[in-house]
C-alpha cells in the first residue's frame, strides 16, 4: 500500500506540472521512472543517462507536494539540460553539484518550491562555499552561469568536499563527517551509456525531446526566457574561454590527481584533492596549423598564451606547430625574453590535419609535461593518438567536438 500511494502522488504531480508548466510533463513523460528496489541503495531520487528516474519510498513520503513538484522538475531538468554527456572528463561529484546548483537556481527563479536540504543559492541567487584553507568562496549569480562556469569556480577553489546525499547516519555512509553539501537529492548514474555511437545517439534523443518539449510548452503560452535560457546557453553553452585557458593553464595540478569515479554508494563518500606543491609548471601548447584557422583566430589565442606566459615566472612553455607532421623548427622553448620572436614565427604546414603527430612528436622527443593545450577546429582522425596529460581543446573556427571531447576539456575559442 505504501508504494502504491507514493507511486499515485507522482503519476498526479505530473499531471499537475502539466498544468504549471507542460515542459516538465513532456520530459518526465519520456522518462522510465520505477520505484528503487532494496538493493538499489538509493536514498533519495535520481536519474541516469538514458532517463530512467528511480525513487525510494521513504524520501518520496517526506515529501510536501510542491516539493515533490520541485524535485520531478529538478530530474527532468536534468535531461533537458544533457547533464550526461556535457560532463565529458570532469570530476563526477563536483560536477553533480554544479550542475544541481544550477538547476536549483533556474527552478527557484521559476517559482519552484525545493527541500532546504539541497544544494541552492540565497535569496540573491548565490551560493557561497567553503574552499581551501577554509577560506569562503561565493558564486554570484548562478542562475545566469552555466554548470561548466560553476565547475570551474568550485574545481579551483576546492581543497576538500565532503558529500551527503541524506543516508540519515548523521556522518555519512563511510565515517566522514558532513561537509559544505548536502543534498536531499539527487544521485546520478554515468555509467549506462554505452559505447561512442549510443551515447551521440542518446544525445541527440533528449535535444530532440527538448525542443519538442519547449516547443510544445511555449505553444501553449508557457515559459518566455527560461526556454530561450534552456534551449541557447545550456544546450551549447559558450564559455569564457580566455578564462577557461588562464585558468587550465595557470591551475596547480597534483601530479597524482586522476578523474575519481564513485562506485555505487558515492552519495555518501569524501572526495578528497590532495596538497599541492607549488612548482613550475610544464606547459605544452600545441597549435594546429593545418589553414582552417584562420589568422585573426591564430593571433587572438596567441597574444592570450603569451600573456598568460609572460605573467607566472613558475611556467615553462612549449608551443608546438602541427599539422600532419612536426617539423624540428617548430618546437620552441618560450620565455619572457623571446615572446617576440614567438608572434613572429614562420611555421611549416602540409597543408592536411593528423593530430598524431603531434603526440609522436612529444613521445619521439621526450617531452615531459602534465598540461597540454591544443588549438585546433577538431576535424581530426578518428582514432588519434594523444600525449598523456590533462588536454584542454580550444576550439576554433567551424569547429567539431566530435572527437576531441573523448580526449579533454574542451572551450571555443571566439573573436569579440
């Protein structure tokens, strides 16, 4: 009986959502949505990458219903907004709270109620955490940035995050101690995407529920600006990437660090970074010449690599010219005293794309480095070859992100 009347008061809050707003309807209705059965561990309610939603019993009942209301809409949001694949190589628990913190904003402007316990801004919209060095950091604004923007605030400034996901223990599932977040909701599931093709396809599907969806809705006088918000910055949102690369290139990286991901009961588990030893940093900057870069792109990144040089006496920098083949003379070692001869250079192209070379080059010559940075418009081998490092693509021109997004971050690279 008792699953039973949890199960009615979903099936009648979507109905109700239909009438608050059809968008939400219209995803939850193209979502599997079951109840966790007891050896699921989920605490709380959440959806994976193919949309299915699962909720427990015992959550769902503390539920008012305009929170139950706030919660379906936060999951949905979630496949609206491709939480999944937009992830790429990120940190799995601190982009879960980023992309919940900017859900949860987005959903209180629209005047959903949420439980207090969740991570979600002030009554001014920001959110303000505790960093390293217990030192306060606030996210202002954070119904106007993208989940990728909050990422980069929370990954930089984070020295230790510990997460609880409403086990009810008190300390978390594992012994840690509560943290700076607690969530009454959500956990989330990556790993059910399967290979290459079935996850651009599963991509693809949900873009194409959500312009149904806000189409739909805003047929039926609903939304204004929070689908324009939905279907421009979230579906492909465009990043500052003059911050992203000073803060890609500039960030201390632990030379252990690797990408954790949680097992099955990550909802209650410290994710710990490590101290840093502050020392130069090796930076390689690889420059894809193959001519589909045009010269005002060359030159904007240019001059902002050469800034970021000429600024931080720890970073050595190496800029690299490539296109199928990397000539010895296009290797060069760069400091504040040559920066001019950089701008100048005289680079060789052939004229095609094959970002291998660039890797064999750095394996041939026995470069040394845990930061990469790559300057090209993606269309590249299928299958290529890549140094080991944390890579960051700058995108330019009509560029792909087909490829490279397997391999690193990625940002697109644009001209004001």
């Amino acid at each position: 009986m008792f699953e039973s009347d949890q199960k009615e008061r979903i099936t009648k809050a979507k109905i109700k959502l239909n009438y608050i707003n059809p968008f939400f309807t219209y995803i939850l209705l193209n979502m599997k949505i079951d109840r966790a059965q007891s050896d699921d561990k989920i605490p709380t309610m959440g959806v994976n990458a193919l949309g299915e939603l699962t909720w427990n019993d015992e959550f769902v009942s503390k539920l008012t219903d305009e929170y139950l209301y706030g919660v379906l809409a936060h999951e949905a949001m979630h496949m609206a907004t491709l939480t999944f694949p937009r992830k790429e190589n990120r940190d799995h628990m601190i982009w879960n709270i980023a992309t919940d913190l900017v859900i949860n904003s987005i959903l209180l402007n629209e005047k959903f109620s949420l439980p207090t316990d969740c991570v979600r801004p002030d009554n001014n919209g920001d959110y303000t955490f505790t960093g390293a060095n217990k030192k306060k950091i606030t996210i202002h604004e954070t119904c106007k940035k993208t989940a990728e923007e909050v990422y980069d605030i929370l990954i930089t400034h984070a020295d230790k995050i510990y997460v609880d996901l409403g086990t009810g223990d008190g300390n978390g599932g594992n012994g840690q101690p509560r943290g700076s977040y607690k969530g009454s909701f959500d956990s989330h599931d990556h790993s059910k995407t399967g290979n290459d093709a079935s996850k651009k396809a599963n991509e693809e599907k949900w873009k194409k529920i959500t312009v149904e969806a806000a189409t739909s809705a805003k047929q039926r006088g609903a939304g204004g600006d929070f689908f324009e918000r939905i279907l421009n910055d979230l579906l492909d949102p465009e990043i500052d990437w003059r911050a992203k690369l000073s803060q890609f290139i500039t960030k201390d990286l632990p030379v252990d660090y690797t990408m954790r991901r949680p097992g099955r009961r990550f909802y209650s588990s410290g994710v710990y970074y490590p101290s840093v030893v502050r020392e130069n940093l090796d930076v390689v900057i690889g420059i894809d010449v193959s001519g589909s870069i045009s010269d005002d792109e060359y030159s904007k990144f240019m001059a902002e690599v050469m800034g970021i040089a000429n600024s931080y006496d720890q970073i050595n920098m190496r800029v690299i010219w490539w296109s199928t083949e990397v000539h010895n003379e296009d290797d060069i070692i760069v400091n504040r005293s040559n920066s001019h001869e950089i701008a100048e250079h005289k680079f060789h192209s052939t004229g095609g794309t094959t970002m291998s070379c660039f890797a064999e080059h750095i394996e041939k010559a026995n470069i040394k480095s845990n930061v990469y940075v790559i300057l090209t418009d993606g269309h590249i081998e299928s299958n290529p070859k890549v140094p080991e490092g944390n890579i960051l693509f700058v995108l330019a021109g009509n560029s792909s992100s087909d490829v490279v997004k397997n391999y690193g971050e990625i940002c697109k690279l644009k001209i004001n």
